[in-house]
C-alpha cells in the first residue's frame, strides 16, 4: 500500500515519467533483492539478471539511479556466477554484454564500474 501511495504522489506531483522512474527503481530494488540470495529459485534469479539488464539499458532512468544501481548489481552478478548452472553464467554474461553495449550507459561512462569488477 505505501509503495501505491508513493506512485500516486509521485504522479500526481510530477507526472507520468516521475513515477515511471519511481517504479524502476523499486523493481531495481526487488530484483537485486533476488539475485543477493543464492537460495532463490534459479529461474527467477535468471529473469531478475534479465530485468535488470533491462532497466539499466532504458535511456528513461535516471543517472543517479543507474549509477548507484550499478554497484550493487556487479556484486548480485558475482553471486550469480559462483552459482555454476550454465544458464545461469549464461544470462549473467549475456547481460553484461547488453549493459557494455548500451548506448547510455556508453555516453555517461557508467558501465566502466561494472565492467572494472569484472576485469578484476
């Protein structure tokens, strides 16, 4: 209910791509969430990697909050690969690859912290 409560307001306050991007990075946050816990299913860490893949390449995000979510995601994505399943690996590189790719992650030179982590 508050989440709903906070969507409302963000709209009513600034409008439909405020709370857009509210909504982004909640489900940013519940994804990560996932993915920071090796005991969840391996099908949903498999889509979580793939969502939040997703949302970071949307060019809508804010800066602040693909900069800071960026961090957190090379951690989940280290979990992911100590995990072993080959599709898990799979999806981890195949979102690294579209984040590297991303125009706006390019631009900003946001993807050099994740890239840096795995380099080491």
């Amino acid at each position: 209910d508050d989440a709903r409560t906070e969507t409302k307001a963000a709209t009513k306050s600034a409008g439909p791509a405020a709370a857009e991007a509210l909504s982004a990075d909640k489900e940013l946050a519940a994804m990560l969430e996932v993915l920071l816990d090796s005991s969840q299913n391996w099908s949903d860490r498999c889509d979580a990697v793939k969502r939040c893949a997703a949302l970071l390449v949307d060019e809508t995000l804010s800066h602040s909050v693909r900069a800071s979510t960026l961090g957190k995601l090379a951690k989940a994505l280290t979990v992911q690969c100590a995990d072993l399943r080959s599709i898990m690996v799979k999806e981890v590189c195949t979102a690294v690859c579209m984040l590297a790719a991303a125009p706006s992650l390019r631009e900003l030179h946001e993807f050099e912290v994740l890239g840096q982590h795995f380099i080491q």
